[in-house]
C-alpha cells in the first residue's frame, strides 16, 4: 500500500534532519523543503520512502542540486530498498552527498517473512561486498539475501567518505532521543508476513 509524499525538517546547529517518506512522484513537495533546510549539512532520512516513479527522480536530483548550490552537504541514511535501487541506476542521484546507511532486503523461504536489515556502508568493507547474515524471527534459520550482491551493493564502489562523522552521529543521536526517549536496542529491523 502506497502513501502520499511525507516530510519533516528538525534542526541542531548547522544540521538539519530531514524525514521523508512514502511516494516521491510528480505529486512531491521536494521544492518546498529548499527553504527551510540551511546551510551545512542535511541528514536525509530516507527509510520510509516506498517508490519513486521518473518523475520523482527528476524532482530528486534538481533538489540535491538546489541545496548543494545553498551550501547545503547531503548524508544520505536508511537508504530503503527502492532508494538503493535508483542509487545504482541513476549516476548522479546522490549528487555530491554520502550514503551513510541502508537497507538490505531479506527473505525467509521457510516462513515466506520478508525483513530488511539497516547496514552502515561504512561496515561493508572493501569489494567484492556481501550481505551481513540475517536470521529470521520466526525459524530462527539463515535468511536468503532477496536481491543480486553484484547489483544492489554496487553503489559502495563509488562511495565517498562521510566528513565529519561523528558531529553528524551526534546530532542524530540527539535528534533519537528527542523523538524517542526509549530508543530500540540493536540494530534497525523491519519485518513483514507474507499473508496466504
């Protein structure tokens, strides 16, 4: 089930925290967003996002633009599956920004559970890349990675360092806990049953 295009902006220091969620298609509001982000640095939260059509694309990659040309820096976090798509098929769809995180798909064939695994790109070493095991909650048994290493990891390759990573770790650490005073412990997991 799709949503409707979302977004929030949080500010600490020269850091804004950007939340954007559901479809970014022709209906976003991605322009709107250039004003109330300053220059520094932007964290791009991107863990909700669903789908993005071409004209989402389109509309993506002038933004980046217009923020860099403000002064703005892009890190790119919880990179969802869809969003890792277009990193791979878009050349310049992070613009001159660093993805920090992402997620990785996964799929039980005991269970038929689907769950996705929040990596840091930082941890995936150097090529050739694999996917970190995952178990499945449900069985308990290794989970098949539900996507081509070659193709969905291929992004890493051209991957730039992230600048300043632990004032960025820190505002987002200061961003959870204002969001959320009792923060999940592990890592980030989402889980899905397939229905019969």
């Amino acid at each position: 089930m799709s949503h409707k295009f979302q977004a929030s902006v949080q500010h600490r220091g020269d850091v804004s925290f950007v939340k954007l969620g559901g479809v970014i298609d022709e209906d976003n509001e991605l322009g709107d967003l250039v004003e109330k982000i300053s220059a520094g640095t932007a964290v791009i939260d991107l863990g909700e996002v669903e789908r993005i059509n071409s004209c989402g694309v389109r509309d993506w990659v002038n933004w980046l633009s217009k923020l860099e040309n403000n002064g703005t820096r892009s890190v790119l976090v919880e990179c969802s599956p869809a969003i890792v798509a277009q990193i791979n098929l878009v050349n310049n769809f992070t613009g001159g920004g660093v993805v920090k995180s992402f997620y990785v798909p996964y799929f039980c064939p005991e269970c038929d559970e689907e769950k996705v695994l929040l990596v840091e790109a930082s941890d995936m070493g150097p090529p050739p890349h694999e996917p970190p095991t995952c178990r499945c909650d449900e069985c308990d048994l290794v989970m098949d990675f539900d996507d081509m290493p070659d193709s969905y990891f291929a992004f890493l390759s051209n991957q730039r360092r992230l600048a300043e990573p632990d004032k960025i770790n820190g505002a987002m650490r200061n961003l959870g806990s204002a969001a959320d005073p009792e923060p999940s412990r592990g890592g980030k997991v989402r889980s899905r049953s397939s229905q019969p």
